[in-house]
C-alpha cells in the first residue's frame, strides 16, 4: 500500500516540478516587466520631466506576485538558502528526522499564510478597498495573484511533506535525502558539472 502512495506521489511530484517550472518562467517574466516599467519610467522623466508611469506601485505587486510563485520550483530544486554548518556533520538518519521537521513546519507556516492572506485578499474584493494611490489599483487583484503562488506552494509543500513521511515509514532515508535533504558540496559540484555538460 505505501509503494502504491509512493508511486501516486512521485508522479504528483513530477507534476508539481512542471507546474512549478512553468509559474517560475512566468515569474522571471513579470521580472523582465519590471525591468521594462522602471526604463520606460527613467526615460520619460528625462524626456517629459513626469513619468508616464506608476513605477513604485506595479513594480511592488509584480515583486510580491513573482517571488511567490517561484517559491514552490526553488523548493523542488532546493535552490532556497540553507544554514547547514552542523546538518551536515550529523549522520543521515538525524539528517532524515531534520529534513522532516523542517518540512512540517514549513507546511503549518503555509497553511497560516494561505489562511492570512485568503483573508486579506477576500477582505479587499469584499470591501472594494483600491490603494490608496493615483492609480486606485483594486487590491483584491495583486492579493489574488499573490495567493495564488503561495496556494500552489503550500501544495508542493504538503505533497513533498508526504512523501518524505511515507519514506521515512519504510525506512528509505536515501530516498528522504534525495527528496529533502541539502545536498553536500560535492554532491552540488557533480550537478553542476551534469548540467554544464548538457
């Protein structure tokens, strides 16, 4: 029975990292908007001495919307920071119960966050609350957006979260390193190398 959750949750997983690839692409795209605003905004105070756009403001939600939904591919590649001085030192079966507990708190902090900010974003389409900006942007719709990538995260989260319970009641601490852990340098120097050779 765990061998038939383990497969479901491997193709899920699978599914996730091609979800997650995608939002992230989508992400960087709204970075290169960003990019092109904040130029267009310099070049007409230089030419107009006013600026054609509301810089400041788009640019803020379009921070806010890319970095949450980049947040479930940098998991899956394990690309977020990690502080791992002693991790590393301890043997893999601590490593395994770490990875763990790293992920069950990640998983409550998501399910609080989603909860916050559903709240937040249902309070303003509620409301009709608009910034309080020239531009009177309907918060509602940056809220949502912005849900949206934490929303696909917190599903990463707990897929992963699952897995990494399901192998740790078979005993497949690899599979729990593979899956979670943070990688050695070496281990980061060999992807690397695959990577550039490919």
């Amino acid at each position: 029975m765990l061998q038939q959750a383990n497969s479901i949750l491997d193709r899920l997983l699978d599914g996730a990292q091609t979800g997650s690839l995608w939002l992230a692409r989508a992400g960087g795209a709204l970075i290169l908007l960003t990019v092109m605003i904040v130029t267009i905004e310099v070049v007409t105070r230089q030419l107009m001495g006013r600026s054609a756009v509301h810089a400041t403001e788009i640019t803020g939600y379009i921070m806010a919307v890319s970095t949450s939904w980049c947040f479930a591919y940098t998991l899956l590649c394990k690309a977020h920071i990690r502080i791992d001085a002693l991790y590393l030192n301890f043997p893999t079966r601590v490593r395994a119960a770490l990875d763990l507990l790293a992920l069950l708190a990640m998983t409550l902090f998501c399910v609080l966050v989603v909860g916050a900010v559903f709240d937040v974003a249902y309070d303003s389409f509620a409301d009709g609350a608009t910034a309080n900006t020239p531009l009177g942007t309907p918060l509602w719709i940056p809220q949502t957006l912005w849900l949206a990538g934490l929303t696909w995260f917190s599903f990463v989260v707990c897929l992963l979260t699952l897995r990494v319970i399901f192998a740790m009641f078979q005993g497949d601490i690899d599979g729990i390193q593979a899956l979670a852990g943070s990688p050695t340098l070496d281990e980061q120097i060999e992807h690397e190398n695959r990577e550039a050779q490919s």
